[in-house]
C-alpha cells in the first residue's frame, strides 16, 4: 500500500493478561511510536490535544467516519466515541516508525480489515486458572468485578482465535520471554518488509 519501510503493530489481549507491561517494553526496544486515538469525551485539565488525545466533537467523529478516516472506532460505555486516525499512522510508518496500537479484540479485527499489512499479535495467559489469579493479585476490584473481568477476558480470548485477525498468539508465561518472543516477530516482520520493498 506504500513505499515505506515502517509497521504498524496491534497488540490486543484480555484484562489482567501484562500487555500493557508488554506494550511499553516494545515501545523501549524499537523506540516506537504510540498511535493517539481520537475522542469525543472532553479532554481533562491534566491532558494535552494531540498528545493524550485528539479531542474532537460528535459531528467531526462522524464526518472521519462516513469518509473512511479510521483505522478502528468503538463506543465505550454507551457515551463516548474513540478511534484510531489512519493518516497519522501513515505518515509515521512513512518515516519508516513501528506505530504500536494497544486495542481490543474488535478493534483489532477493524485494523485486519483496514491495513491487512498490519502486524497483530494477541497476548493469552498461561491457562485461565492464572489469569483469575492475576486479576486477583491486582487489588484493584471486589470478587463480582474480578469474576466479570474474568468472563470478559474468556470471551475476548475466544472472540480473537475465532476471529482470524491475529497473525501471531504469544503466552505470556513469564514475562521476559514474552516480550523477547514479541520483540522477534516484530524483527521478522520488519526484515520481510524491508526486502520485500
């Protein structure tokens, strides 16, 4: 689609599951760049436009959409908007950047669809018994919200190996391995676009 030796790297998996640890160890290694969604919630008095978050209102978020401007956008909570602009993503893997897109299973069938080019990679858990142990161990929720986490986890889970979106499913077992293995198929995609170009 473009002459460019750059990547975007989706990387989805469910609640409790040490992506987002995942995530910012592979930003380090490639020294990637974090693709900004756009939103339609106001922006808070601690964030910046176009660094946190495009913030934008319903009537332009619809207009990026009827024309086709994202990459993926979703409706959280029944409010508000958020998506992922393609054009900034162009332009970054253009300069030959790693673009990284931290998202959930949907999001990350939209981006299969849009930029097929892209590669996406699912972090699982061990087994299930220890991602109830993980989301436990957090601290952060009471019993009836680690065990809805957990329900959402097992169907995100199911949704992204049924879905066919995901190149590559990484365990993340122990945690050093799991980047190592990550940062290895981002490497082997790279080489073969590079050749490839």
């Amino acid at each position: 689609m473009n002459d460019a030796n750059g990547l975007l790297v989706v990387i989805s998996g469910p609640s409790g599951v040490g992506k987002t640890t995942i995530v910012h160890r592979v930003k380090e290694a490639f020294n990637a760049t974090f693709s900004v969604s756009a939103t339609t919630r106001p922006k808070s008095a601690t964030e910046a436009d176009g660094v946190d978050y495009f913030f934008i209102t319903d009537r332009d978020f619809d207009a990026m959409v009827s024309k086709g401007e994202f990459l993926e956008f979703a409706e959280v909570f029944g409010c508000h908007r958020y998506g992922t602009p393609k054009a900034p993503v162009l332009a970054a893997m253009k300069r030959g950047e790693v673009v990284l897109l931290d998202i959930d299973v949907q999001g990350g069938m939209q981006v299969h669809e849009n930029m097929p080019e892209s590669l996406r990679i699912f972090i699982m858990p061990p087994h299930e018994d220890e991602l109830l142990n993980r989301l436990r161990a957090r601290g952060r929720d009471d019993e009836d919200a680690i065990l809805r986490r957990f329900r959402e986890a097992k169907q995100e889970i199911s949704m992204a190996e049924k879905s066919g979106a995901y190149n590559t499913f990484i365990v993340n077992d122990e945690l050093d391995i799991a980047v190592a293995e990550t940062v290895a198929v981002i490497k082997q995609q790279l080489a073969g676009h590079t050749t490839s170009t």
